[in-house]
C-alpha cells in the first residue's frame, strides 16, 4: 500500500514539481508538455537558446501565463490554478526578465509594498537588506536612478522579503558588467546557503553551472535534457545542438 | 476688477468640482487602462441618491456624507463583477471598455428618469445648502458662501488624494500599478481587489461631486452627460494617469469656460474645445504624461 502511494506522489525533497505543462499566447502553442522539479534546498538551472520557452516556463509557475493543461506542485499544493499573487505569498519569489523595477518608486517604497503585500515587518526588511548594503545606502533614490546591477541587486531583494522558500529568476546576469555578474552570483549563492530553493534561467551558463545541483535544457518548448551538471558535461552533444556551446 | 474676481471665483468653483470628477477618472484610466465613460453616471447617482437622503434627513451634512456611498458600491461592483472578469476574458480594447460604460451611463440616465419623474414625478430638485452656507459673505465682494466652500472642498481633496498617492503604501501600490501591473502582482499583491478599492473611490468622488452640485446647481436628468465633457478634456489636457496634471487641467478648463463666458460670449460654446484641439495637435501626452512603464 504505502509503496503504490510513493509511486504516484513526488519525490519526498521536491519543492516544485511542474508536470506537463503546456502554455499558449493566443492561439501560439509554446509549451509542449515541460516537466521540472526543484528540490529542498536545491538550485535548478533551465537552460537554453533565445526563445526555447525558458521565460514562459516560468511565468506559468507563477501564474503570469497560465498553463492551459499540466499541473503544478509547491510544497505539496496545487498551485496549478493559483492567481499569481497567492502562488507569491505560499511562498515564491519571483524575479522577471527586465527586472521589474518602478521608474516611480523610490527603493524604500518597492521594499514598502512588498512588505505590506505579504505581510511582513521592517524587521524582515533589514534582516534582507544585510546581504545588500549597496541597496540600504539608496533608500531614497528612485528605480530609474539605479545602475543596471543595482536595479538586480533591488529586484532580488524585493522577492527576498516574502521570505520564500522558492526563488525565481530569469536571467538575473543579462545587461550586466562581469564583475557584477560575479556579484549576483555570489549573493545568489549565499542565499541559496541560507537553505532557499533557486529555480534559475540563465544564458550565461558558466554563472549557472556555478550556481546549479541540476539542469534541465529546454529547445522549443520540450525539455531535451534533465540530469545534473556532471551528466551535462559528458553529453557535449546536448550542449552543441541546445546550448551553443562545445 | 470687483467683476474679474466674482468670475475668478466662479471658475475656480468650476475648476473645483470638475476636479473631483476627473481625478478619479485619470488615475482609473492609469491604472486600469479603462476608459470610464459611466463616471457621470456615478456623479448622477451620487446627486439623486443625496437627494432621497437630504428628503429622509433634511441634513445636507448628511446627505454629502451618504450620498456618494452609493457611488462607492456601485463602482467596486461594477469593477469586481463585470469590468474586470470581461477584461479577463480579453475584452480589453479601449473601445470595448468606452462602448458599455457609455451604455451603463445611458442605462443609469433612464432608470433615473423612470424612478424619479415617470414614476415619482419630480421635476425640480436640489438639495438645499446647509444653514451658514446658504447666502453671501463680504470678501472685498459680496460672494456666496457655499461657493467657497466648493472651492476649500475641491482644495482639501485635491490634497488628501496627493498625499494618499504620493506618502501611503497603499499610493505606491497604484503608482506601481499604472508603471507596471503585471510586476505588482508578481509581488504578491492582489490586484483585482485594489483595482475594485480605486474604481470606487474614484466613483465615491463623482458622488461626492454630485452632491455638492445638487446644492449649488441643480439636479437633472442631464447632469451627468454636461459635466462628462469638460471631465473628460481636463483628462486629456492634464495627461492620462496624472494627478498632478488633472488639477491643473481642471483649473485651465474651469477658468476657460467661467472667463470666456465673462468676457467672450461668442467664444464660450467652443473655447474649451479649441484648447483640447490644440492640446491633441501639440502635446497629445497632455501637460504632465509620459510613457509609465518600468525602468
């Protein structure tokens, strides 16, 4: 009995399980049945070329661009028709691709707003704002005043002040300096330390090598590959036909 | 000069209470990206229905704190059950949204008619102005008393609503949402609800417009379509979104409309439009607009 129930449940560690999602704009279908799962603690990277689906997998886990069939877990619920802000306050952070960062706003006012959306203190905000002393020197300055690496830097502390247990990113390195890069990655991996789950997308894929315990590769919308770092590096196939790399 | 101030007066009066109806108009179209055409209807609902109170209370203080809850109502439910789930359904083309509430606005004027004059026989109502504000005050001028209390109304509103945008989380939370909704939700806010909070407090000020015409002018079936017009340049004028603009696009049309009709008669019936076709021509973003969007 018990060993038919685990068949048929996720594995125990899994966080997010995503099970054959497929997502249409307008009448476009973009996801072909895309499967994933990011683990307890874990950090998983989802690769691929320009419009491979990567971005739009994201935006149906959290609801942005429901999946019109497929069904997705985050911590034992289904959140597969969740509206996207209560996906967020179960406990999902969410970064988008341009960052999302409000030419209005001052910064202190971005951090405000997620705090009362999710009902959280100004302790929560300061214990965040540790891991990113740039961003508590510019309180007051306004989203359009920041530098590139400043607004990412803001875009990922803002998601942090939910408290998730899941972070979401797509492609925190695009537009940015090498060395800031470097920065994210660091702070990306000391966040990941303090036991937060990372589901990463990334064209940069040495940042998320450096940053992944797996890997799954997307082309047109199917997933081609799911195994850890290791097994991607003995498939150079995989990273010549999907990845552009050798 | 005692003839250029009483007309100042008059305009800024003007000025004042077509402020109030496009204030909530402008941060509606800004945030919900929705063209609502059935704002005058809201500033009808808001005059009769204080109407019926002041009847019930014979208190105007009453009737201007009630009134305009009708408007609330109706606004956050218009919002919550029929605007948003068509929008939801794709119906999000500004004309889709502009054709029913131009609809809701004709449908409001005739249910209106039939309650209040086929079936009731009313022809002419107003309220009538509360004791200490019902005749004329020596400012230099003999000017009536409720008119400056129009006036310091549309002022403390004017900045209530700045200080509600600009230094509340909850402004933040709209601000946000007219540079980048999706952004807003993808934080954890659920933005139907605060839309719903807005659309009705917008209304809340149409009814409180209405209102506060039902004791300065009059109440009539037409009320609504008259004051949509000018409502609707100031938007444009002040540029869409802008809080900032809307007032002082409602004190260039205010002053337009009282001074032409002051010293230009012949103008009067077209100054306003000739403004808002220079407007379009030259600025079409409008005094204050830009392109919201995130950075």
């Amino acid at each position: 009995m018990s060993s038919m129930a685990s068949q048929n449940a996720p594995e125990p560690d899994a966080l997010l399980t995503a099970t054959d999602m497929h997502t249409y704009y307008g009448d476009s279908h973009i996801l072909h049945g895309v499967s994933l799962e990011v683990r307890r603690g874990e950090c998983l990277a989802l690769l691929g070329r320009n419009g491979a689906g990567k971005s739009t997998t994201l935006r149906s886990i959290v609801g942005l661009t429901p999946v019109r069939s497929g069904k997705i877990t985050f911590a034992d619920q289904d959140i597969t028709r969740n509206p996207t802000h209560r996906s967020i306050r179960e406990g999902i952070g969410y970064v988008p691709e341009d960052r999302g960062i409000f030419s209005s706003l001052t910064v202190r006012e971005h951090l405000d707003v997620a705090l009362w959306a999710n009902r959280k203190s100004v302790d929560q905000r300061d214990e965040v704002l540790k891991l990113f002393p740039r961003i508590s020197e510019r309180m007051s300055h306004f989203g359009q005043q920041l530098s590139g690496g400043e607004q990412q830097m803001l875009a990922i502390a803002r998601a942090l002040l939910a408290d998730p247990d899941l972070l979401i990113l797509d492609e925190p390195s695009e537009g940015l300096a090498p060395i800031l890069v470097d920065e994210v990655r660091d702070t990306l991996l000391r966040i990941k330390a303090g036991g937060t789950s990372i589901l990463l997308v990334e064209q940069n894929v040495a940042m998320a090598l450096a940053l992944a315990d797996s890997v799954t590769v997307l082309s047109q919308g199917t997933v081609k590959f799911t195994g850890s770092p290791a097994e991607l590096e003995a498939k150079p196939d995989i990273k010549d036909t999907y990845l552009g790399i050798a | 000069m005692t003839f250029f101030l009483f007309n100042l007066l008059n305009g800024l009066q003007l000025s004042m209470l077509i402020f109030l109806m496009a204030v909530g108009l402008t941060v509606i179209f800004g945030l919900m990206d929705i063209l609502n055409l059935a704002h005058g209807a809201f500033y009808m609902v808001g005059a009769y229905f204080g109407y019926v109170v002041f009847q019930t209370t014979e208190s105007f203080w009453i009737s201007l704190l009630i009134g305009p809850l009708l408007s609330l109502a109706l606004g956050f439910l218009l919002q919550y059950y029929v605007l948003q789930p068509l929008i939801d359904r794709g119906r999000t083309a500004h004309l889709d949204m502009a054709l029913l509430t131009f609809g809701l606005l004709f449908f409001t004027i005739g249910l209106v008619d039939l309650i209040f004059f086929e079936t009731l026989g009313l022809t002419f109502m107003s309220i009538d102005k509360p004791a200490g504000l019902g005749s004329y005050i020596d400012i230099g001028i003999m000017y009536p008393t409720y008119r400056l209390f129009v006036i310091a109304l549309g002022l403390i509103v004017a900045l209530a609503v700045w200080l509600l945008l600009d230094r509340t989380v909850i402004g933040a939370v709209v601000r946000a949402g007219v540079d980048d909704r999706e952004m807003v939700r993808a934080m954890g806010v659920n933005i139907y609800l605060v839309f719903a909070c807005v659309f009705g407090l917008g209304c809340w000020l149409a009814g409180l417009a209405g209102v506060v015409a039902g004791a300065g002018l009059s109440i009539d079936i037409n009320m609504g379509v008259q004051i949509l017009i000018p409502t609707l340049v100031v938007v444009v004028l002040g540029g869409l979104g802008s809080v900032k603009g809307c007032f002082f696009g409602a004190l260039i049309v205010g002053m337009t409309e009282t001074l032409s009709q002051a010293y230009v008669p012949a103008l009067a019936l077209f100054a306003t439009y000739l403004l808002l076709a220079a407007m379009l021509i030259f600025r079409p973003q409008g005094f204050f607009g830009r392109a919201p969007k995130t950075v």
